[in-house]
C-alpha cells in the first residue's frame, strides 16, 4: 500500500464532498439541470455571487463532478442522477 498517497487522500478527501454539498444546498446543481451554463448564468439563477459560483464550478470540474467546455459547466454524465 502506498501510505503517503492514503494519508493524502484520507486527509484532503472532505473538500469535494464539502464542495457538492455546497453545490446542492445553494442549488447551484440545480441551477445547472442537465444543460450546460455559465458561471454568471448559475449565479443569476440562484441569487449568488458571481465570483463564488464561478470558484465552485472550477473546484467542481476539477474533482470530475462538472465538465467545462467553452466557458461553460455542465454536470458530467454519470453525476447527473446524484445531483
């Protein structure tokens, strides 16, 4: 077993559990439904900062939950029925 990498991953695995709870709590999941939008669009959707959605669709994106395309997020194929 590699240790280090399970201590990393034991360690820092909350941040995308942290990121889709805030993602469904705030509604930003549903916000996104199952077509692809923006960061300002999501924002104006559910009443949020620009800014803060825009940091939790990249965080979201990064951990594979969002796919980005063109600006845009989306939610990727296989997350869609848990969000």
């Amino acid at each position: 077993m590699d240790w280090a990498a399970r201590i990393d991953e034991l360690t820092t695995g909350y941040r995308a559990a942290a990121m889709i709870m805030a993602a469904v709590r705030t509604g930003v999941s549903d916000a996104l439904g199952e077509a692809a939008r923006s960061p300002e669009e999501v924002a104006a959707a559910r009443d949020l900062s620009p800014r803060a959605v825009d940091i939790l669709l990249h965080g979201l994106a990064a951990v594979g939950v969002l796919e980005k395309r063109d600006g845009r997020f989306a939610i990727a194929a296989g997350a869609v029925p848990y969000l």
